[in-house]
C-alpha cells in the first residue's frame, strides 16, 4: 500500500445519512471491502427494515459481518467483536482497505477501541432482579435508572433495547459508571469520517426511507418473521419497524400509524447516534447536503 492508501476507514454519523453510499464509493476508490457495525444487520431475513446493502452491491463489493445470524439468536456485542476483528485481520492479511461502515457506536468502540468486554463484572442475582423489575416496570423505566446513574450509558442503548439496558444497569450498579469502565486493549488505527446533515434534512430522508420501506415490501419481511415465531422480545425484532410492521399486521396500527411511529422511533435514535459519535474527537465531520464527502474522505486521508 502507497502512503496515500489507508488501511482502515471508519465512516460514522446517524441513519439516513449517506454512509453506505459514501462507503461503496470509497470501497471502490480504495479497491476495499465493508465491515457493517450495524447491530441489527447482522440478522438474516431483515433487509429492507435495516437498510441494508443490496444483493447487486454485495457482488460488487464484498460485505462482512452482514447476515451471520438467525433472527432467533442473541447475538452480542463480544460475540461481534470476535467476528469483526478477525475479518480487519484477514483484509490486512490480504492487503486490502477495510471500510469500517455503520451507526451502533457501540460496536465500532469494540472493535477499533478494543474494548476488555470480558472484564466488565456481572451479578446474576443482580440481573434476575433488573430484568423482573423490566417485566414490571417497562424498558423506558428502567432505562430513565440508568440514565440517573450513567447519562453517557444510557445514551449509547436504544431504551426498547431491555436486554442491553439490564447488562448496562448492572454494571453501572456495581461500579458507579459503566461508561468509566470501558478499559480498551489494542487499539486499531482508522481514518474517522463523521457525516452529519442538517437536522430537518436527516428527518425529511428518515421520512422518506421509511416510506420507501413499505414500497419495497417491508411489511412482507415482518409477517415472514411472524409466520416463522420469531420472539418479538428479541433483540432481532428490535430494528427499528419490525414491531410496528407486526402490529399493523395483526391490525393494531393502521398503516399510516405503522409508518409515522416507525418514522419517530428511527428520527429518536438518530439523535442518540449523534450524541454517542460526538464524544468521539476523533471523528472529522462533514455536511453531505453541501459538500463532496469523497473527497473529504480522500483530504483525511492524505492528512495522516
């Protein structure tokens, strides 16, 4: 590789907001291959639902850790960081750039940060009593908890997300923080390219993909899942619609409120994106409404 060649690029910022087309152009630009860190891609048989690249794309340029569960199994955070740290490794072995593409902020931490997953405590006692009181209480409740004891936690995890919201209120239980406890092991050197649109304009496309969702046939994904008795209490029927879609389905929402609610949920969790990626100083961020976010990338680049 020529010093202008990366060998890593993390390309961040909120859904809907052009990463994925940014990081096929780079992909293409780099000869490289795309890494998802995209918690809900990594589930089979929801496509439209999490946007994610198409069969044509794929053949055009290699996709990793897209599609390598079954929508009926917990897959985790350690469990990503394994998958993803081995494919970095084999593209370096190969000699190709990896391209780092997603929004759960939390995986792309684990996988360039290296975080130590494996030494955050855990109480088991602790987390039968968090996850009766989810029962009881609901997913929002208990994350309005661990915001009261960790706001940086309680920000990285979506509050329907109940199984991750018990792990981070456990931990932030026993320690006080669970964000102070993020030890790191190697770290991966990247090239960081944040985009971040304006507000109205971020919300005007979430809009329009949602709708767009529902012309490609979402709602025929979501009754598959149903059809098949996929848990909706897993963390696969989490991504954002599927619970909408399904109520719709079962006709409990009209269409129209299937799409509004979904279109809120997806706008809710483009700020908490934001608020995770904007910690990071890291991250060089561009507008992509009014600037060449190629050549942006290609600036940051040649910067290092």
């Amino acid at each position: 590789m020529s010093a202008a060649t990366p060998k890593v690029i993390a390309i961040v910022g909120p859904t809907a907001s052009g990463k994925s087309a940014l990081a096929m152009r780079a992909a293409l630009r780099w000869d490289g291959e795309i890494v998802s860190a995209d918690s809900r891609q990594v589930y089979r048989g929801l496509d439209l639902g999490t946007a994610k690249a198409t069969a044509a794309e794929r053949r055009q340029v290699p996709h990793h850790l897209i599609d390598v569960a079954d929508p009926e199994e917990r897959y985790d955070l350690a469990r990503y960081q394994l998958a993803a740290r081995a494919a970095l490794a084999a593209l370096e072995a190969r000699g190709r750039v990896a391209l780092v593409v997603g929004g759960t902020g939390l995986y792309i931490r684990a996988l360039l940060d290296g975080l130590a997953l494996d030494g955050l405590p855990r109480d088991a006692a602790l987390r039968s009593a968090l996850e009766a009181d989810a029962l009881r209480d609901g997913g929002p409740a208990l994350h309005e908890r661990l915001r009261a004891i960790d706001p940086g936690a309680a920000a990285a995890v979506d509050a329907r997300n109940i199984r991750r919201t018990v792990r981070y209120l456990e931990v932030a239980t026993l320690t006080g923080s669970w964000s102070a406890l993020q030890e790191r092991g190697p770290a991966i050197a990247a090239t960081w390219l944040g985009l971040a649109p304006p507000r109205a304009w971020l919300d005007d496309a979430i809009d329009r993909r949602v709708r767009q969702m529902v012309d490609d046939g979402v709602l025929d994904e979501a009754r598959a899942l149903v059809l098949a008795g996929v848990d909706p209490t897993l963390p696969s029927f989490s991504a954002h619609g599927y619970v909408h879609w399904a109520a719709h389905l079962r006709g409990a929402l009209t269409l129209e409120e299937a799409i509004r609610s979904t279109a809120r949920d997806v706008r809710a969790y483009s700020r908490r994106q934001m608020t995770w990626f904007r910690r990071d100083g890291r991250i060089s961020w561009v507008d992509p409404t009014t600037t060449d976010v190629l050549g942006a990338l290609e600036a940051q680049v040649s910067a290092r």
